[in-house]
C-alpha cells in the first residue's frame, strides 16, 4: 500500500496536472503532492528499518536500505523544489519567459519526471529500472527545452541524442546480463531480477558479465554525467529552469549512480576481481580533473555549477569503485550531502538570476547587500561544496580520501589536486558575486526562504554529527554493496 501511493501520487498528480497545471494554486498542489510522496517515503523507510528488505508487488519491487535511502532523499529534495518553484516560476511567468501551456506542461512533467526516478530505484527488475530512466529521461527533455530559445532547444537537443544514445547501451547491457542468467533461471523475467541476481551472481559467466558492464558503464555512466560522456549536462543546466537544474544535479544524477553501483555487485560476484571498480575509479577520478579545471573557464553561473556537479559524481564513483567499508559509506554520506548542498545553490543561483536578469557571472554582484540570503546562501553553499568544515562535503570527502591513503595512494595527488583546483576556482569565481557595489539594474524578487534555510542547516548538521538511526542505515547499505 506505501508503495502504491509513493509511485501513484505523482503519477496521478503528473495526469491532473496537465490539466489544471496554470491555475493559481496549481504550485500549492504540486507541492502538497511531493509533500504526500515524502510522507509515504518516511513511512517505506521506517518499514524498512524496523524489518529490513521487503518483496512485493509479486516480486516486482524491492526495497533494500540502499535503494530506501535514496528515495527518500529523492522525494524530500523533489518537495523542497517544488516549494522553491513556486516562488520562481511565477516570476518567470510574470516576464513572460513562460505561458498559460508551458506552466501545466512544467508541473506535470515535474511529477512525471519524480515518478521516474522513484519507479527506477524501487523496482526489482532490471528491465523496468532501464525503461523507467528513459521516462527520466524524456520527461527532463521536455523541461530543459520550456522556454522555447534557440539555445534552451539545442540543449535539449543535444541532451536527447547523447542520453539516448547512452541508455542504449545500458539496453545492450541489459540484454548481455539476461544472457548470462537465462542459463541459470530459464526463460521468463526471473532472470531480471535483482533478488535473483544477487543470490547466484557467482554462478554467472564471468565474461558476459565483464563486457556487460562495459555497456552499462557507458550507458550508466553518460547519466551520472561521466568524463567523457558529460557533454550533455552543462547545457542541459544551464538552458532550462534552474528547479530542473537543481533535480537533474541533485537526483538524477545519483539514481544513475545507483544503477551502475547494483551492476557493479554483480560484475564483482561473478567476476570474483575488482575490475568493474578499476574501471569506475578510472572514470571517476577522470570526470574530478576535467571538470576541476573546466570551472576555470566558465563564464554562465549555471554551467559552472553544472561541472561542479560532474566533479563531486566524479567523487562518488570513485569511492564506490574503490571499494571496502570505508569507502562506501563516504559515497553514501556524499550522495546525500552533495544533493542538498547543490539544490542550494541552485535555488540561490536562480533568484541571483532573476535579480540581474542574467547568467553571466560577469553582470552579477552585491548579492548580499541586495538580497542577504540569496548573498549568504550562495557563499556558504560554495563553502560547503568546496568541502570546507564543518560541512558534510567535507566528512564524506574525508572519510573517501582516508580509504584511499589506506588502499589506492597512487591516486591521492590526482585526487587532491583535483579537490584543490575546484576549490580555487569556485572561489575566485563567486566572491566578486557575493560582494561588492549592488549595481542600480539589481531587481527585488520574493525568496524562497525556507528550502535554502533548511538545506543548508541539514548539511551542517551532517558535517558535525551523524546521528544514529541515519548511520546504522549506511553501515546496512555498506554491508550490502561490499562482500
């Protein structure tokens, strides 16, 4: 039943609301909706933790503490977006960037595209997971290119061909993985399943599944926003609205991770090797340096935070193809961290936006004399980013870097110097923002206090003390993705 109303609110809320999506009190119903699916998550997560793994659905979804985790950080970041687009999308519709159509269109592909995310990280079947991120993806399509420009087009464009293109391989991959369980299971979609999987993954052909990962980490891995395969994200970011650059950098992102983190237990069961995690740290640690300096050179505040975001998913694998206890608890506590720290400072970056009418970091100063907690929200949400303490950026980093002195010192100075030119650059990028004259063309707009407020308390909290329950949740996850 918690399952059924977790998915079914915003699938049903996605149909109403392409209705009803440009009234007056259509935000307030968008939000009332999240707020039912984060509701129901806590319900699932509490279920889960008092009783551990559950089956239903006839064996079509499968709720672990890994996957549980992340949905529920999925629908409370889905809800504290939907309360900051209110505020920002009717400013958008008041200078007239979007219609009366682009608004149902905007609040129903906003639930469709939650309904997505959370169908992917519940279901048990490795198929649907692979459908479920191609709905993600067609629905985050469609928002990147609302505003109808040349530009917010192309990005879409080019967001469509390479994330199609990525997903199938995932397809390919998919494909190779039944191969290999059909030998065990027969035909039928027994095979498909994870709970299945994960039992015989020693019994499955180690080759097949060494060159299915290969597929997925393409496939995968151009989701997650992956060096070399990342082309896609800064435009996508910085062309549509910034509450869809806040989910795609703070969701989406990690829902891809997950995928390519459950293959990645299958390919080291069957494979009895830490290839798939050589493979994993090698793309990390790729997507760290190239977007480290790539932030250098930016010029549009969005595309900045954009491959700031291919940095710290860059982090992310590299900590779980590392590998060990250690290491995966950091990439959990990291997952969570950066999903809030980076919906901050989107929310931020947009009404920033929309004060100066603009972009461009070079036309955007004062912000804290003109709007204090748009300024502060910004600097401490780069402060936190940049893995400063006493933030949660800062532990999960630490505690990955700690792993990798004890098994991988070989990578460290890539690592840091990756860390070091991020921190750098962010730096010299914002502070000119954040300080200085407000300039005379500086407009007043109505902030969305509290998710910013709320975001960044939650961060700083997770920086100092990770409190009980939230930590023996991670140590289960870690003891289901290490064997």
């Amino acid at each position: 039943m918690i399952l059924l109303i977790l998915l079914g609110v915003n699938l049903a809320a996605a149909v109403l609301l392409a209705f009803i999506g440009d009234r007056k009190r259509a935000p307030e119903f968008n939000i009332a909706c999240s707020a039912a699916t984060f509701a129901a998550s806590v319900f699932l997560a509490l279920s889960v933790y008092e009783t551990g793994p559950i089956i239903s659905g006839n064996g079509f979804f499968f709720v672990d503490a890994f996957n549980v985790y992340l949905a529920v950080l999925t629908a409370f970041v889905s809800m504290t977006t939907a309360i900051f687009s209110r505020r920002y999308m009717r400013v958008e519709r008041s200078r007239g960037k979007v219609g009366h159509k682009g608004m149902r269109f905007y609040h129903a592909m906003y639930q469709l595209f939650i309904f997505a995310m959370l169908l992917a990280l519940l279901t048990n079947n490795v198929g649907v997971l692979w459908i479920a991120m191609e709905l993600a993806t067609l629905a985050t399509v469609l928002l990147v290119s609302l505003y109808r420009t040349p530009a917010a087009v192309e990005a879409a464009w080019k967001y469509f061909i390479l994330c199609g293109v990525g997903i199938a391989q995932a397809l390919f991959g998919t494909v190779l993985l039944y191969f290999a369980a059909e030998r065990i299971f027969g035909e039928g979609s027994r095979g498909l399943l994870w709970t299945n999987l994960s039992v015989v993954a020693d019994k499955l052909d180690p080759t097949v599944l060494s060159l299915a990962f290969m597929f997925f980490m393409v496939g995968y891995g151009t989701k997650v926003g992956l060096v070399p395969l990342h082309n896609w994200l800064p435009d996508a970011h910085s062309e549509g609205p910034t509450p869809i650059s806040a989910v795609l950098s703070g969701l989406l992102l990690n829902v891809a991770l997950y995928a390519l983190i459950r293959c990645k237990v299958l390919v080291d069961g069957a494979t009895h090797s830490h290839k798939a995690g050589y493979i994993m740290m090698v793309f990390g640690l790729l997507s760290i340096l190239v977007a480290a300096f790539s932030l250098l050179r930016q010029k549009d505040i969005k595309r900045m935070f954009a491959y700031s975001s291919i940095e710290h998913m860059g982090i992310a694998t590299f900590a779980f193809g590392l590998g060990g206890p250690l290491a995966t608890f950091g990439g959990l506590l990291h997952m969570l961290v950066h999903s809030l720290t980076k919906t901050t400072i989107f929310f931020t970056v947009g009404h920033a936006s929309q004060m100066h009418s603009t972009q461009e970091m070079s036309s955007i100063e004062g912000l804290i004399k003109g709007n204090p907690l748009v300024g502060w929200g910004l600097m401490l949400g780069v402060v936190a980013i940049a893995g400063m303490p006493p933030f949660g950026v800062f532990t999960s980093e630490f505690l990955i870097l700690t792993a990798s002195i004890k098994n991988a010192p070989f990578f460290i100075p890539f690592f840091l110097l990756g860390i070091a030119v991020a921190f750098a650059a962010l730096f010299r990028k914002v502070m000119p923002m954040v300080f200085g004259r407000v300039p005379n063309n500086q407009k007043p707009i109505r902030v969305a206090s509290v998710p910013v407020i709320v975001h960044m308390a939650l961060v700083l909290v997770l920086g100092i003390y990770l409190p009980t329950f939230l930590s023996q949740w991670f140590h289960t996850a870690v003891e289901l993705l290490v064997r």
